[in-house]
C-alpha cells in the first residue's frame, strides 16, 4: 500500500529508531555475563530510541504533540493531533536477550488513533495501518484477522502480571476459566506485537490488563483495520483510558468476551 505522508514519516522513524535499538540489542546479549548486568545499559536505548523518535516525528511535523513512555509529554501548538510513542515496547525481553520487541507509534486525531506502526526489527516487520485503509505487512501484504470460529481451535495471548501487580488475581482467574476451552494460551511479553499478531491472524485473540496508551494504540487501529474488534475488558468504556482490552476476530469475539468478563458457560 502507498501510504500517506505521516504513515511515511512514521515508518521512516520506527526502522532509524529500530536500527539503533538493534546495535545496542547485540552488546545487550554480552552484557548478560557482567556482574553489574544490562539494566543500566538498556534504560539508556530505550531513551536514546525514544529521543530519536521525538526529533524524527516532530522534526517533520513541529505542531503535533508528542507522549512517549519514557516520560516526555508535548502539547503540540496543534492541540488535535500528537504521536503517541513506546519506544521500546518488551523492555523484559531485550534486557534478557530474547529477541522479541518492537517500536510502536500511533498518530492520535481529535482523540481518535488514526494511524499506526509496529516494528519488529529483528524479524524486519513493520505492520502498519491507516483509518479506512487496511493493515499492511512490510508493504506487501494485506494483514486479515484469523477466521477461526471454534473457541477450542484458537490461540489466545495474554500478560501475566509480575512483580505482585493487583491485575495478577484477575488474570489468573482468566487463565483458569479460558484455558479448558481453547487451543493454547501464550504469553510473550511485548503487548504491541501481540495486537500486532492478532492482525495478522497469528493468534485469534488477546487480552490483558494495567497497559498504558503507548502499548496498544497502535495494535489497536492495526486490529480494526485487518477485520477484527477490539473493546475494553470493562464494557462500553475506554480502551485508553481503563488500560484494558480485549481483541478477537469477529467470529469468536462474543464467546471469548464472555469468557474473560464473565467466566465459562455453565
């Protein structure tokens, strides 16, 4: 797909930001043997991204404002759009060496997120989509949600709380009453490729609890554009603002809901 101006500006800085995160991801896996260990080290890529990703985006369009994870907050002089960032989205995995992370930008107009990019540089994949005009991967296919209709069929994601967060008890309870019904349950630790990958029907659905907006913002418009939905785990509220959502394809949708908010079917 040829796409518009800012999802070029958008892409363009998710691989400049992706490169450098690459560089630092190989002495990460060196830094594993040292006494002091990685923490230091990657606290540092991960702002140095995100400092590449605000001079990128900005310097191309100075009046949008800008929130990233790592803290910065921009009111842009054009108060109706801003880039809503996570430089680095699977801080766990890269800290430990496990090659499974992404850079992920969601443009945010009049409070709706109308496009958005999820790069994967390891793998070198940039899902990306714009409002109305579909998901795309790597510029060469059209990304379609999974067409699975049997709860029993599908693979599901999720993340599991750690460092005894109060979602940790809800999420267990999801897992025992969505574990029986279906085909397996993963948990990969980047929140942004897991949306990214119900786009492209890599898994049927996904959920989790306590996220912030730069983890889904874009999974969420590449979820909608590649045919499937996506609501809050709390009906008939905000994705964004409660920091919890639930994907699926359409088919399953209703049943897998009803799993995670209500618990199996007698």
């Amino acid at each position: 797909m040829q796409g518009s101006a800012n999802i070029n500006i958008m892409i363009k800085a998710a691989r400049k930001a992706g490169r450098a995160l690459v560089k630092d991801f190989r002495e990460v896996e060196q830094l594993q043997v040292s006494v002091k260990g990685p923490g230091d080290f990657v606290t540092r890529a991960d702002r140095n991204a995100e400092q590449i990703l605000r001079d990128e985006l900005l310097g191309a369009r100075p009046n949008y404002g800008f929130l990233g994870e790592e803290g910065t907050d921009i009111h842009g002089a054009d108060p109706t759009r801003r880039w809503i960032v996570d430089p680095l989205d699977g801080t766990t995995n890269f800290l430990h060496g496990m090659p499974h992370w992404a850079v992920s930008i969601a443009l945010e107009h009049k409070g709706e997120i109308v496009a958005g990019t999820v790069f994967d540089p390891v793998k070198d994949e940039m899902f990306y989509a714009e409002k109305g005009q579909g998901a795309w991967l790597n510029n060469s296919r059209r990304l379609r949600v999974s067409s699975r209709r049997r709860m029993i069929e599908c693979v599901f994601a999720t993340g599991v709380p750690f460092g005894g967060r109060a979602s940790l008890p809800a999420t267990l309870q999801d897992l025992t009453h969505l574990m029986p019904q279906c085909a397996g349950v993963r948990r990969w630790g980047a929140a942004a490729l897991d949306l990214a990958y119900v786009a492209a029907g890599r898994y049927d659905g996904y959920w989790e609890r306590g996220l912030n907006p730069w983890d889904m913002a874009a999974g969420l418009l590449l979820v909608r554009e590649s045919g499937g939905l996506a609501e809050s785990v709390l009906p008939q509220q905000s994705i964004l603002d409660t920091g919890q959502v639930i994907a699926a394809n359409g088919a399953i949708f209703e049943s897998f809901t009803t799993v995670i908010r209500d618990g199996p079917a007698p």
